[in-house]
C-alpha cells in the first residue's frame, strides 16, 4: 500500500490512483455473524409441549357447502354421515369432490385421536387434489 503526499512542486497526475478497498475486514466480520447466527437460530425453535389454549374467534360465513371429514377416537373415519373405510377413502373423496378441487374440506377429529392419524387422513385428502382443508375445533365458549 502507498501513500501519496503532495510536495507542491510534483504534479499529481503523474501517480496512479488507489482505488481499491481492503474488503478483508469486511468478509472477517461477515464471518462471524454467520457463526454466530448458525449458533443462535437452532436455540430459538422449541420443543417444549405445551396444551395450546382454545381461541376465541368470530365465525366466518362459509361459502357453498363444505365437505365434513371426520375422524372417531376408534379410528372410523367418516365423509359427511358415511362410514368410509381407510383403505378406500381416496377413491370415496374423489368421488364427493369431483372435478371440484378448490371445494372446502372440514377435517374434525375427536381430541383423543393420535396426531398421526390427523396427519395420515390430512395427507389422504390432499394426495387427491384438495388443498382447502380447515381443522374444525370447539370454541372456547361451548366447552
């Protein structure tokens, strides 16, 4: 690196310019952000379980008529009022959708059904094509 200095007798366009930037301390403080926040964003997510408080909410109109999904505590799983067997769920859901996929799809569970089982028949429904799916729960004020 040099330094020029005017002498007053010299002229200066017989120098070259230095226009560089020295960005090694830049990438040096980069760097250590980056560290430090691959240490922190894996301590802000928790895995502490929690049972989540009811909501209270104001019920929206639902527009046309919804298909209700719903699945017991023993396991049966039921489209609007009919028994449907898991195996032949998909086959029975395209079969009330249709062609018709935006159609609106309320999932009820019983509160003691796995999660898994909520996630296996949540799965079900959009393998076939349905992505409007909303989980229906009981609002604070009827328990």
């Amino acid at each position: 690196m040099a330094i020029i200095i005017n002498s007053g007798n010299k002229n200066l366009q017989n120098f070259p310019v230095m226009s560089e930037i020295n960005v090694t301390p830049f990438i040096d403080v980069m760097l250590v952000l980056l560290i430090i926040f691959m240490v922190v964003a894996p301590l802000s997510t928790t895995n502490v379980t929690v049972k989540l408080p009811s909501i209270e909410k104001k019920i929206e109109p639902v527009t046309g008529s919804p298909l209700t999904v719903t699945i017991k505590e023993n396991g049966d799983v039921y489209i609007m009022d009919e028994k449907i067997a898991m195996s032949d769920f998909s086959n029975a859901l395209i079969k009330e959708v249709g062609v018709k996929k935006d159609k609106q799809v309320f999932l009820r569970a019983d509160k003691n059904v796995n999660y898994g089982e909520i996630m296996t028949l949540m799965n079900s429904i959009q393998k076939v094509g349905v992505n409007n799916v909303a989980l229906v729960a009981m609002d604070s004020g009827n328990e």
